[in-house]
C-alpha cells in the first residue's frame, strides 16, 4: 500500500471524528502478524478500540494482514462476540421468550421504542442504549425479565420502563 493509499484511509477515519481510535489502530496493526493466525485476537482488540467493527475498520484489518477481505468478513460475521453496528454504552435485553412473552414483553418493546425511538438491533442517538431481543434467560419465575447491562430487572411493567432507563447515564 502506497503513501498516498494510506492518507486516503486516514483521512476516512479522521472525517468521522475518529483520529484517536485510528492511531490505536494503526499501532495494533503494526505489532501484528500478516496472515491470519491471529485474526480473532486482533479483531477483538479492534473492536475493543471502537467499540464495533465497521466495514471501514474491517477493510484496514484485511488490508494491513495481507487477508482477503471475504476471509475477516466471513469471520466477523460467523462469531456473535463480534458486532458490526455501534454498541450503546448499556445493553437492554428484553426477553420474548414464552413467559416473559405472555406477561408483557412486546409492551416492554414497544414502551422503549417510544422513550428511546429504537427497535431491537438498534442504538440510541446519544449511544447510551443498544436493545436486544433475546430468548428465554432462565428467569421464567420473574417474567417478563429485562437486562440492562448485568443488571437484571423482573416482573417490569411498560409503565417503569422510563424510571428504569433514567437509572442509567
Ligand atoms: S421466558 Fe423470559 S426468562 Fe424465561
């Protein structure tokens, strides 16, 4: 990769406000192997840095490792331990399993779609809250149950999801 290649890349990351995460970036990748051994490790390690693994952070890995970009695309993809959407500070699970199905959770949704104007996958403007969906937690007896970080929430009523949220900054 020429000089010239390598400023066009800088400069995306610098237009996004991310100069400081592109550096961290940069020095991960000097230290790293080319090839593809230590793909995992690095792309965790990337993500730590920004948080989620965008296309354009993808892209330099793939770039800098000598990888094609199909290879770290596939395995970003096939591991759920990696994300390629930002990530809120907190999470909130809401389980639709059965139980928690039957006692309220699609009001629990719906109420937080209207405080934080997101859908499950989804992250909230200010980067506070991603939501999450999720199956059966194992907390049946407390249903409907909702996560918020490690946090865990029973028997939660649409009417205190606002309260709840506002616990979290
Ligand atoms: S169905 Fe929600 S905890 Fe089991």
């Amino acid at each position: 990769m020429n000089q010239q290649q390598t400023e066009t890349i800088a400069k995306i990351f610098i237009t996004r406000g991310e100069e400081k995460q592109y550096r961290e970036l940069e020095d991960l990748l000097a230290t790293a192997q080319q090839g593809d051994s230590n793909l995992i490790d690095i792309l965790h390690q990337a993500q730590n840095i920004f948080g989620y693994l965008p296309r354009r952070v993808q892209v330099r890995v793939a770039e800098k490792m000598e990888i094609p970009f199909s290879k770290v695309y596939s395995v970003v993809s096939f591991y759920s331990l990696f994300s390629t959407t930002k990530r809120g500070k907190y999470t909130i699970e809401v389980c639709t399993g059965t139980a928690c199905y039957v006692k309220g959770s699609q009001d629990i949704l719906d109420q937080i779609n209207d405080e934080l104007g997101i859908e499950p996958g989804q992250t909230s403007e200010d980067d506070r809250f991603t939501l999450q969906d999720t199956r059966c937690v194992g907390a049946c007896g407390m249903a409907p149950v909702v996560i918020i970080g490690d946090d865990v929430h029973g028997r939660v009523k649409s009417e205190q999801v606002s309260e709840l949220l506002s616990q979290y900054d």
